[in-house]
C-alpha cells in the first residue's frame, strides 16, 4: 500500500521545512554509483547546507574508496541497502543500461534484511535523461518512492557545480518534491519531464550538446587541411563557436541569434558550398539549411519568395544526385 502524500509529506517534514540558515536538519543522501555524474554530485552535495552525505557505493576499486573517504569524510558501502537506509534520498547514478539491474539488485538486498517497514519514507532518483521510471519497480514494490532527477549538462569529467544548470524531475509525488528540493538546494532550476515525455527531452539534449560536437567535428576536418593540424583546427573555430553562444546568451528565442549566408538569403554562397562538399556531407548541409530557412524567415531577414527559393535549391540539390 502506498505511503499518502500528506503521511509522506509528514515524514519529509524534517529536512523540507527547515528552509532558514539556522536549520538543524538537513536532507541525507546517498550515492549508488561514483563515475562522472555521481562524482559530480557527491561534491556538490558535500558543499550544500541543506544537504548531507551519510554513505556511497562506489564499487571494488579499493584506492577509489579510500580517496572519497579520505576527501569527502564519507561512509563507502560494498552493499546498496547499506546506502538506502542510512539516507533520505538514493541517487542511482550508474550507467543507463545498469540501472535496472542495479535495482533488482538493491531490491533483494532490502528483501533480505527484511527492512521493509522502513522503507515507505525513503526515496530514490536515477538520474537517466531518456528513461521512465520502469527501471525502478522492484523498488516501488517494496514501498521505496521513485523517481528521476537528470542535470542538464555535459560530463566530459566529474564537475561538482550546478547552480543555474537546468534538472528534469519527475517521479510519484513524494519522489518528485524531493528531486525539486535537492535540484534547489544545489541552485539549479528543476522542471519537470514526464516519463511519457523522456525520449523527446533526451532527443533535444543530444540536439545541444552531442550533435554540436559532431558539427563541430566535420568543420574541424574541413578545415584542418588549411591549418597546421587538426588541432590546431579546433583552436581556429573555438573562438567562433564561443562567439555563437555569447550571441545566443543574449536573445530569448535561438533562431534570433542565427548569422551566415542564409539569414541573409544569400542563395549563390549556399549553392557555392554545395558544389565544393564532399558528397558524404552534402546531405547533412542540405538538411541543416532546410531546418534554418524558416529561422530566417521567423526572424525577418528573409521574405517568403528567398526562403522558397532557398528551400528549392537545397531540395534541387538532393534530387540530382
């Protein structure tokens, strides 16, 4: 039977109404999981006021251990329940494909302390982008409120700040406010994503970030052969892309900060590019300018006559070949 959100909101009332400076209480967490993203959020827990690490599973690598206890003054567990019942909150935060098993897992851990009874005040979050809450169920099963909570950032290495970063929530009602209370508590803005809804939010993180290193990458190969190397490549576009982001920092809506020679409907610079790609990337312009025709146009700069002209070319372009 599941715990009611005012009986639930009761037993979160400890760490969820102390908001002041003065408060006494704050929310236990735990970590199953210390790779990139756990690493990140163990150490920015460990700064939050309102936040306290009480114990982590980070795995079987002994000298690892030893350096979080030693850093951060935290108990390292071999078992996941270990974690579970000394927090408030679990964050899962292994690998997409590992979470379901990782909560199997867990689940039968708890089974066999038969520490049931306890658990209808504990929740946990995995911090998957385009997974529903699914992965979780045998720990549902046992009372455990799930839920998710994933930042909105890239994790090339562990990076302990989130304050201003963006954290899709969401979760049964009790998991959800604790996912919103931790996001806030580390100073990042939660919204929530529901689990009906993961895909698209995950398909438009990738858009932003992993797609950007992709472009980013067949420009840098375009253009390393006028440099000294491909890295030094780079080096040459970095400046332009910092450029396009303070540019985008400053409007409300991306298209506004579009540049280049469609925003100036400048059809003979467009057909001039796709005369000189390599076949392997002409459709990949093709389909980038025929998604920023309309930004153009949107934005004014364009009228309807230039973007159908536009669209025809890159259409015209795609059928001869």
């Amino acid at each position: 039977m599941r715990t009611p959100v005012r009986e639930c909101a009761f037993i979160l009332l400890p760490w969820l109404c102390a908001q002041s400076e003065e408060r006494k209480v704050a929310m236990k967490i735990g970590i199953i999981g210390v790779g990139k993203v756990g690493g990140s959020f163990l150490a920015a827990c460990h700064e939050a006021a309102a936040l306290e690490i009480v114990g982590i599973k980070v795995g079987r690598t002994p000298r690892a251990n030893s350096s979080i206890r030693q850093v951060y003054g935290v108990k390292v567990h071999e078992a996941g329940a270990a974690v579970l019942l000394e927090a408030d909150v679990v964050l899962l935060t292994v690998p997409d494909g590992q979470i379901e098993n990782a909560a199997v897992e867990l689940a039968g851990e708890l089974q066999a302390k038969a520490q049931n009874q306890q658990l209808s005040a504990k929740v946990c979050l995995h911090c998957s982008g385009s997974l529903g809450l699914e992965p979780l169920a045998p720990l549902a099963e046992l009372g455990i409120h799930c839920g998710s909570l994933h930042p909105l950032q890239s994790f090339a290495e562990a990076r302990p700040v989130f304050s201003g970063i963006g954290m899709a929530v969401d979760g049964d009602p009790e998991a959800e406010q604790a996912a919103r209370f931790l996001a806030a508590s580390l100073q990042a803005q939660p919204f929530t994503v529901p689990a009906s809804e993961r895909r698209a939010y995950h398909a438009a993180a990738c858009f932003c970030s992993n797609y950007l290193v992709t472009v980013t990458a067949i420009a840098q190969e375009l253009l390393s052969r006028w440099t000294a190397d491909k890295a030094s490549a780079l080096q040459v576009l970095l400046p332009l892309i910092d450029g396009t982001v303070q540019n985008l920092h400053q409007v409300q809506q991306a298209g506004e900060a579009l540049t280049g020679p469609i925003a100036r409907g400048d059809a003979d610079t467009v057909a001039g590019h796709l005369a000189v790609l390599p076949a392997a990337l002409q459709q990949v312009y093709r389909e980038l300018g025929r998604q920023t025709v309309p930004l153009a146009f949107a934005n004014g700069s364009i009228n309807e006559e230039t973007a159908a002209h536009l669209l025809q070319l890159l259409q015209e372009r795609q059928a001869k070949e």
